[in-house]
C-alpha cells in the first residue's frame, strides 16, 4: 500500500472510531454540542487561504453560535516511531489558524520519539496511539477506549507509557493509547477532557463542565448473567444432543449447531503464537489451534470457552476474541483492566466448566466419591485444601477420577467443585 493510501485508512478509522462515539453519545463531549469532520479547512491569515486538516472536532458551549473549542487531529500511519520534526510542522499550522483556541492531537499507529514528546508536552499537543481492529485480540462492538474509566488501574497507564514509547508494543483490546502534558491514559474522554483543560482560564472551565459527560464509572455494555442462567444454557445445548452421562461430546454439539446455526468450527487451525483458540462474529467462526493447546483437555476446555461466547450470544458485544492459555480455566479476571471484557470472559469460562461437568452428573459422581473415601462435611464443606499433606492427598484422590471420567483438568474440577460448595480452599 503507497504512503497516502496508508494515510488514507489511518484517517478513516480515526474519523469513524469518533464519529461513532459522538453519535453514541459516549465521546467526552455531550454529542449536541460538538462536530466530527474529514478533511475541512480552517482559515490561515499568514496563507490567506485554509489550511486542511485530516480530521477535526469543533465543540461549541451553550449560548455560543461558533464552536469555542476545536480540536485538530494530523494522523501518521507509518513504519517507524513519529520523529520531533512532524509535531514541530504541525504545531506551525496549528499556530496559524484564527478563532477559538486550537488543540493539537497527533495520532500514530507507532511509538513517538522522545524529542516528539518533549516538544509536544511544551506546546500542549496530545499524543495517541493507535490500534486498528486487525491488530487487537478482543475486538469489542464499541471502542474500548471510550468505555474505559479515569479511574483505569494503574497496570493500564505503565502499558500505555511503553505503548507510545516502544515501537514493539502490541494491544490485547485498547484501540487509543494517549498522553497529555505527562499523564498517561488509556479512557480517551480522559485524553480530551485534559487536552481541552491545558491552560484554559477559570470561565472556560465553568462552562465546559456544562458540555462534558458525567465522569462517574463507564456503563456497562454487557449485560450480567447470574450463574444459574449461564448453567441453564449450558444445559439447553446438552439436552439438544440428549446428554447423559459420562464424557460430553464437544463433537456432538458442533455438528448440532452446524446444522441449526451459522456457526462453523475449525479445528487444527494456525492461530498466532500463544493463542489456543479464536472466535469471530459475522461470519460465525471458531478457530482452535490443536497443537498450541497441546492436551485433549485444555482442547476441549478451550472449544467450550469459545462456544460459550458463542451461544451466550456475545457478538452483540464483541467483533472477535483470542484466547490465550492464562485466559481458560480461570475463576478471576482482574488482571483484565476493562470490565466489560472481565464479563464477557468470566461468562464463557462459567459456560465451558458448566458445559464440560454437567451439575447433576458432577454431584453424583462426587457424592459416589465422598462415600468411597468416608468424607463428610463437618463445615468446611466435603473437602477441605490447605498446606496439609492429608488434606491435599484426599483432594488429589477425589479429582483423579473426576478429571478421568468429564476429560478435564484439575483445575477446572477444583472451580467447580469450589463454586458447588463441595471445596473449601485456605486462602
């Protein structure tokens, strides 16, 4: 692709991520108070003529007939980090236009130079990095930036320092990257908001709070499911294919849905590195990478995650998902910085555990294996794990059979076991 087609795209995507988060109502500014544009040009006196900026967003406060804000975006979509020679051309063009007080946002799909970040934080130039859909894991149906919080956790503003920093730097889920005057973020009402704050008298402030969106908590998009609803679904699919005990058949559900659905399963699929499986949305696709995921039970632990996502419907949510081995057979997702992601994960994992040990042939098997070894619950529920070497052989007695008989591992017995109530863990 030539230097402007790249260009091109770059601006596009910038323009259409805005776009939608200003028609959403979700953008920092309440939508009825500011304009997108591509390509509009903006008087010089210097030129005498307009200069064109790639993308801009005019803000206009109550009782104002002309925009009182405006923000100028210059994209770079290049091979290489942005050097301090493009903020310093840019900052000249930003100078130059009269009106209401500019603001100037450089966008990259690379890192910036330290002598682009110098100058830029001197001139009050906002930084961003930008990361399109084909280069994320999580491609959610809104831009995740929007829906992260300024209270983002702290493990998010380190990634975002090294995401502007580091050429190498890959995004799991966050599409913008942003810095402004040294304070790092990745909630892009965070990045504008203190753009549109740097150097602004005590009456401008007055009256940009009356446009700016509340900055409580970002809502939600995915909706909560109890655990009991999530069983029940996982139910509905095992009596599709008339389960009834033992190992489930994971082959059987797909040649189900083959049937009664759009969705097609690809197995010995070759997925980028450390990624076990994928699923993507229109079309309905699931992807398992056989060989990464090495044993039969982390294979089915996997498929099961993704039909998870699949039959919990989230492709209202959610364009395509990776996932990784640290993503499957896990009870907390706290690492995972952005809550409608830990949700929508959570869910599928509850889904494939619920799936892979269904509840009344789990309890029955584990009452069997109760009164084989004696076990009864005296509080601590039928089993009870600490550092003692009785507690943990018993344990290990119990889950071998268990692990044998629904093909699993012990760790996606011991959550079940754990979220039954059959399993006290010392913490």
């Amino acid at each position: 692709m030539d230097t402007t087609k790249k260009g091109d795209k770059l601006e596009d995507q910038v323009f259409e991520v805005f776009e939608s988060q200003i028609a959403e109502d979700c953008f920092f500014s309440k939508r009825e108070f500011c304009k997108i544009f591509r390509k509009k040009g903006y008087y010089s006196k210097d030129r005498e003529k307009n200069i064109i900026f790639d993308v801009s967003i005019e803000v206009t406060l109550p009782g104002q007939e002309c925009y009182s804000l405006l923000f100028l975006i210059e994209c770079k979509n290049y091979g290489h980090s942005v050097p301090v020679d493009d903020a310093e051309e840019f900052f000249t063009k930003i100078q130059q236009i009269s009106g209401a007080g500019a603001k100037g946002i450089i966008v990259s799909t690379n890192s910036f130079q330290d002598g682009a970040f110098k100058f830029s934080r001197s001139k009050g130039i906002g930084l961003l990095r930008y990361f399109s859909k084909e280069r994320l894991e999580w491609v959610l149906t809104r831009s995740p930036s929007s829906m992260a919080s300024s209270s983002i956790a702290s493990s998010e503003r380190s990634n975002s320092y090294q995401a502007l920093h580091d050429e190498t730097f890959g995004s799991r889920y966050f599409d913008f990257y942003g810095c402004v005057n040294d304070t790092y973020t990745v909630s892009s009402n965070q990045f504008f908001s203190s753009l549109a704050r740097t150097d602004a008298d005590p009456d401008f402030l007055k009256a940009l709070a009356a446009v700016e969106q509340s900055t409580k908590e970002s809502r939600l998009c995915v909706p909560y499911l109890e655990r009991e609803e999530v069983e029940s679904r996982a139910v509905a699919i095992l009596s599709e294919i008339e389960y009834v005990s033992g190992v489930v058949s994971i082959n059987s559900i797909c040649d189900y849905l083959k049937v009664n659905s759009t969705l097609v399963v690809k197995t010995n699929a070759n997925l980028p590195s450390g990624v076990l499986g994928q699923i993507a949305f229109g079309p309905d696709i699931i992807s398992i990478d056989n060989d990464q995921a090495s044993t039969n039970e982390r294979t089915r632990f996997t498929l099961a995650h993704e039909l998870g996502h699949y039959l919990l419907e989230h492709g209202k949510f959610m364009a395509r998902e990776s996932c990784h081995e640290e993503d499957i057979a896990i009870d907390d997702f706290d690492a995972i910085d952005l809550k409608d992601i830990r949700r929508l994960e959570w869910q599928a994992n509850y889904f494939a555990s619920c799936l892979l040990l269904p509840k009344e042939q789990f309890e029955k098997e584990v009452f069997w294996q109760a009164q084989r070894y004696e076990l009864s619950d005296r509080g601590f529920g039928l089993l009870y794990l600490d550092d003692q070497r009785c507690n943990i052989d018993t344990f290990h007695k119990v889950t071998a059979p268990l692990m044998k008989m629904f093909q699993v591992s012990r760790t996606v017995v011991k959550l079940r076991l754990i979220k039954l109530g059959f399993l006290n863990e010392a913490r």
